[in-house]
C-alpha cells in the first residue's frame, strides 16, 4: 500500500536529488533535500484538507489530480509562478523574467520579495475564508466544543464569513500596508496592492467554492432521484461537480504552496534548485492526500479535518502579519504541526473512550 501509493514521490526524489547532484554538486543535493522538508512541513495540513475533498470524487479524478494536478502544483506552482510574478510585478516579458531567475539570482529575488504583499494577501484571504466557513459550519462532531459551538450559532448570520474577512482586509491594509517605506527614492504604499489583492482571493474562493458546492449539491440531488431514471444527467453532473472540486483543490493548493515558494528564498535564490526541493515535497504532499483518503482516515480520526482548518487560519493570519514583519518558516511549520498532532491525539483519545464505552476491541486504535 505504501508504495503503490508513494511510489511515484519515492521515484521523483531520487530524480530530483540526481539532478541536483548534476547541477550543482552535492551542496546542491543538500539544499534540494531541506526544501523537501519544508514543503513537506508547511503543506501536511494541505494534505488533510485536500483529503477531505478528494473522497468526494471517483477513481478518475483521484488520478487526474495525482497527473495533471501534480503537473500543475510541481512545475506550475513552483517552477513557473514565481518567473510569473516577476513578470507582472517587474512588467517584463517572461523569457526575460526566466533569463533574469537564472543570470541574476539576486535581482530575481528581490522582485520576488517586493511583490510578497499582493501574494500573501491573496493567499490569506483565500485560506481565510476556508476556515471562517468551517468554523461557522455547525456539524455533528466538535473538537473544541467550547468554541465551536457559539460560533456555529453565530454562522447562521448570512455572509458572515465574508463580512470578517473583509474586516480583516481592511485592518491588513491599513495598520500594516499603511507602514509606507522609501524604495529607490520614492515613498511606497502597499495599502492599495494589499486591498486590491486581497479581494482578488475573495472573488477567486467565492466563485470556484462557490461552483464546485454547487454542482455538488446537484449531483446530490440527483442521486436521490436515480429512480425516475436520470442516471445519465447525474453521471454529467458528476463530471461537473468534480471538476469544480479539482479547480478549487488547484487554488488551494496555490494558496498553500505561497508561504513555501517565499520560504524557499530563505535557504537557496536559484529557481533550479527551488523547483527540485519544492517540486519533490509537493508530490509527498499529493501521496499522503491519496494515502489518507484509501486509508479512511479521516472516519477513523475525526479531529483531524478541525486541527488541518484551525491549522488553515493560523497559516492565513501569518501570511497578512508578513505583509509588514517578517515570520520564520519554522514557526509557520511548527504551528500546523502541533494543531494536526493535536487533534490526532484527541481522535485516539475519544475512539478510546468510545470503544471502553461499547466493549469493543481496540486493534484500529493504534493503526
């Protein structure tokens, strides 16, 4: 089981540490490595999120997400976006942004880190509004009872989510992106680049949530009324309904794959190395997305999805508080660890005192 479903991430960290090897020898193979780990560290509480959704969907479009979707989150995300965002930001042709990536690193990264405002607003204000629609969601299992249960009440206020993200929009902009700075002589806003893109990731997470729950809810609907002899429409909707549901997984992923892509500059400047390191801990994370769903783990530990969401707010508020200050990797790292281990233990904790409670054996606890 491990390896079939780790097999290919086995096989692409094996690639990828040659290549670096090739390219730069083994300081290079070193670099690639810890950029895995990073990736790795920042995106488990992706993974469990991405599992959540990903049971939804059939046998196709679990492989469509570990092809085409690895394709995108590998060389899209970590390869391509970052030469993206110095195109825009540096209004450059993207054969002279990549030329620029590999001859002058250092230019490369600094265009990179003046445009981290937009990115880590677009970004948080997407993951945001994930957790703001959880947490307001009143749903059967409660992990912190305490706090969930006033707020699922306080859910039921229509677009309340989306009235405190737009809160905390306008607080980001204008206590943090309102620090104006001199750059190269001239004073520097970042307030209208945050605003602007903060509501960019609104609208992104309002229309491709918004599609994909609802050909979900059709796909439901029809379902229910297989009998009368729609079987070919919900088969359609399917279709639909899942490939809304892989669109928001690429955007959510996108939006994850933010602190890391930043975080990376940190440790290594070269766009190579960058897309080795980040590449080969992205596909782990899809492995564990696909391992945790053929596994049913998230039945088996119902905490999770609340630690992997509570871990989703707390990535999101880092992101708008690095708009102005700088946060280290590893306490965004540390943070969504310690939420989904967290949980973990409180899922063993109360499967045990379930399973005490009915008499039953306990061998799946320790699983």
């Amino acid at each position: 089981m491990i390896l079939k479903t780790f097999g290919w991430s086995f096989a692409v960290t094996a690639l990828a540490l040659t290549a670096a090897v090739f390219y730069d020898g083994w300081t290079a193979l070193g670099v690639v490595a810890i950029l895995g780990v990073l990736e790795i560290s920042l995106s488990f509480d992706n993974a469990v999120v991405n599992a959540g959704i990903l049971k939804k969907m059939n046998a196709f479009w679990q492989k469509i997400f570990l092809t085409v979707g690895v394709l995108i989150a590998v060389f899209g995300m970590r390869l391509v976006f970052p030469v993206v965002i110095v195109a825009v930001s540096a209004s450059m042709g993207p054969v002279e942004a990549v030329d620029l990536a590999l001859n002058d690193k250092d230019r490369y990264q600094q265009l990179v880190t003046d445009a981290h405002p937009s990115i880590a607003a677009f970004g948080g204000m997407f993951l945001l509004m994930i957790f703001l629609d959880f947490i307001f969601e009143d749903r059967d299992i409660k992990w912190l009872a305490w706090l969930e249960r006033p707020l699922a009440k306080l859910g039921k206020v229509d677009m309340l989510s989306v009235c405190i993200a737009l809160i905390a929009l306008l607080t980001t902009a204008f206590t943090f992106a309102t620090h104006a700075h001199q750059h190269g002589g001239t004073h520097v806003d970042k307030a209208e680049t945050v605003l602007i893109s903060g509501i960019a990731g609104l609208v992104t997470y309002l229309v491709v949530g918004g599609l994909s729950g609802f050909f979900e809810s059709r796909l439901e609907a029809e379902e229910e009324a297989e009998s009368s002899g729609k079987q070919q429409s919900a088969v359609l909707l399917a279709g639909r309904a899942a490939f809304f549901m892989f669109l928001y997984l690429e955007v959510l992923d996108a939006s994850f794959s933010f602190d890391g892509v930043i975080g990376a500059f940190a440790i290594t400047n070269d766009i190579v190395l960058m897309a080795l390191g980040l590449g080969t801990g992205a596909m782990y994370v899809r492995s564990l997305t696909v391992y945790l769903v053929r596994q049913g783990t998230l039945d088996d530990y119902v905490y999770l999805e609340h630690g992997a969401h509570y871990a989703i707010g707390a990535l999101a508020v880092i992101l708008m508080v690095t708009i102005q200050y700088q946060i280290n990797e590893i306490i965004t790292g540390l943070i969504g660890v310690v939420l989904i281990t967290w949980s973990f233990v409180s899922s063993v904790l109360r499967n045990r005192a379930l399973a005490a409670a009915d008499g039953r054996p306990r061998e799946r606890l320790s699983s």
